[in-house]
C-alpha cells in the first residue's frame, strides 16, 4: 500500500513532471508521507488519495504538513486545506459516490511562495451538464430553521481559488485551480 | 471527539474537544452536540477552542445542530479559530450564530483563544 516517501520532480517550463505517487490512506502508515519534502518552488508533489472521508482528512494533514515545513503560513495554509477540503470530497460525495476504493490523483505544483496550483483527477461521473456548480451562497439568508446544511463547498471554492477549471478527459476528471500565498 | 457540557447560569457550555470537525465525523458531531444538549431549556454555547479545521460538512452540521436544538435553545459559539472563524465569515454564518470572543474559561470570563496553529 505504501509508496515509502513522496518524491516531488522539478517542473520544467511550467509543464507538471511525473512525480511519485504516495498513497494515502485512513489507516495507512503512508498517511502521513514521512522523510524529506521537498516542495519547494517548481516543484510537484503528488498524492493517490482513496475516496473515503478518513483519508481525504490524512491526505490534507499531509499535504498542509509539507507545505507548512516549506514556510507557508497559517493564514495561507488554512485557505489551501479549505479548497482542497472542498474539492477532494465533492469527488468523494459525488463522482466517486459508493466507490470508496476508487482513488483520486492529487497534485500540487509549488510556485512558493506565491502560489500553489492543485490539480486532482478522478474517473469517476462528469459533472451534469459538464460544468461546474455556480456555488451561489442562498441570500439573503433565510430564517435559522429553513437554512441550508450543505451546498456550501463550491461556494467555498469559488471564493478561494483563481483559475478555476473542468474539463472531461476520456473517463477522466480533471479538476484544477491556482491558491494564492502571498498577496499579489 | 469528545464533548464535555458543564452548565453555568443560565446556559450550558459545551467544550468541544476536536481538532477537526469534517467530512469524517459531521454526522457523529451532530448528534454529539444533541446528545450534550439533552434537555437543557435555554441558551447552549459550544466552546470550539480546540477545533483548528472546519469544512462546509462540519458547517453543515452546526447548523443541523442548531435547528435541532430550535429557537427556544439558541446554538451559540465561542473560542474561534482563525480557520473556523474564515469559513463561519465566508458563508456568513457569522451573522446566523451569535458569536462570543474567546473561549468560555471556568467561572464565565472569556479569554483569549489557544494559540491557534
């Protein structure tokens, strides 16, 4: 099951370079990919994440872990893990819905300390229509006892990320967006 | 997870001790909190100081919470995070709850929230 540690491969002119796969799982050793990270800038670091809510949280650990070990502030790393919170279990919820063995490819290409782009891809059902959710927050809010419980991630994402992209490869979903770090 | 509630006044204080309130426990901390809340008649404010992660499944649970409890035992909130106080902001949840600055220490005072990572 496990990979030993992520390998992350320099990312000549800006095109992502195959880089090792780390699995991540719930219960797994390789939860936490452990040895040196080195996501540094032009570099990629790339996760095989099982579609269960367990492991898309270690896989967040992991990953927020890395970065943090690269310098990347709180303020900056708290957006990161809330977009890829978002993105990794709208996958998990939705297209890979019942598929909890299914695993979803996630990369992260640093651009430190400006920006991280996060790609994820999964085979499992498009998006309705091929696009992606608009996200409207309901407002006004309505009164406490008709609020919405859910339906906020892609409002959530929407808000966070720039370059936000979909696209329908063959089976495959491929699901892309920028973070900034650092203030333009 | 584990929620510890402690009444003081007219309200009871639920100390949250979770890192993280997602996807993985949303449903479990729903009915935590409504389990903690029993049948206390009056206001329930939930002590998230220990809490450094929310996704919009934990959001979603806080407000399931809440409308379980109903209008006559307001859900309410203290010791924020900055990373739950983001997403509460972002969604504008932060104008639903009602929001006390700082933890709730022992006695009632509030102070200031642990040193969030």
């Amino acid at each position: 099951m496990a990979a030993g540690p992520p390998r992350e491969a320099p990312v000549p002119g800006g095109e992502p370079a195959s880089a090792a796969s780390t699995q991540v799982t719930a219960a797994g050793a390789a939860a936490a990919p452990q040895g040196p990270c080195r996501a540094a800038s032009g570099r990629s670091l790339t996760l095989s994440v099982r579609a269960d809510p367990a492991s898309v949280r270690a896989a967040l650990v992991a990953a927020t872990d890395c970065l943090a070990r690269h310098g990347v502030g709180p303020e900056a790393l708290g957006r990161v893990e809330l977009a890829l919170a978002e993105a990794l279990n709208n996958i998990v919820e939705h297209a890979l819905a019942g598929r909890p063995g299914a695993e979803i490819g996630l990369t992260l290409h640093c651009g430190l300390p400006v920006w991280l782009d996060c790609e994820l891809r999964d085979d499992g059902c498009p998006m309705p229509g091929g696009l992606l959710p608009r996200g409207a927050l309901p407002l006004p809010l309505p009164g406490a006892g008709a609020l919405p419980e859910g339906g906020f991630g892609w409002f959530l994402i929407r808000t966070l990320a720039e370059n936000l992209r979909y696209r329908r490869e063959g089976q495959t979903n491929l699901l892309s967006f920028r973070i900034r770090l650092a203030p333009a | 997870m584990e929620l510890i509630p402690e009444d003081r006044g007219a309200a009871r204080i639920i100390t949250v001790r979770a890192a993280r309130i997602d996807a993985s426990v949303a449903i479990r901390f729903k009915d935590a909190v409504r389990q903690a809340a029993g049948d206390w008649q009056g206001p329930v404010v939930l002590d998230l100081s220990s809490v450094t992660f929310l996704d919009s499944s934990g959001l979603g649970a806080l407000v399931g919470a809440m409308k379980l409890l109903g209008p006559d035992r307001p859900l309410e909130l203290a010791g924020l995070t900055p990373n739950v106080e983001r997403v509460l902001r972002l969604t504008r949840m932060d104008t639903v709850f009602t929001i006390h600055q700082g933890a709730v220490a022992a006695g009632g005072a509030a102070v200031r929230p642990a040193d969030a990572i």
